[in-house]
C-alpha cells in the first residue's frame, strides 16, 4: 500500500525519470540524510537546502538533494 502511495507523489514535468523528480517530505529526506527531522527543516530555513515551502510544508525533489550531497562531499 505505501508503494501506492508513493508512486502517486511522483511527478514528471521536465521529462526527468519519475525517481529525480520525486517529491519528498521532510520526513522522507531526514530519512535520506539519516538526520533529525529538525535539522532538515533548519537547513530549509537557512537556505542551505534546496526546497520549496508550500503554505506551511517544506517540499524537495529527490534530484536537488542528490546533487546537494554530491556537492557537500565534492567541497569537503
């Protein structure tokens, strides 16, 4: 059943494979980033991680938080 329900928060506007352009929560990115809930909705507000507020949800795209990591480890 959550695989239904995932497959229906994907979206594929720019022609990106379904998976890149995949809209997560912040829930599903601190998943992601093996981090507290809160440090994904700090770095959000910061700017520091790419996403988008809709009304009061933060959203991101499976693609951005890849390459931001890509690009944390490619600096460090």
């Amino acid at each position: 059943m959550n695989d239904a329900i995932t497959a229906t928060t994907k979206v594929n506007l720019d022609g990106a494979s379904s998976s890149d352009s995949e809209i997560l929560t912040v829930l599903d990115v601190a998943r992601f980033l093996r981090v507290p809930k809160s440090t994904v909705y700090k770095l959000a507000r910061l700017g520091q991680l790419p996403a988008s507020k809709i009304g009061k949800h933060w959203r991101f795209l499976r693609r951005d938080i890849h390459d931001w990591m890509h690009n944390r480890t490619q600096q460090g």
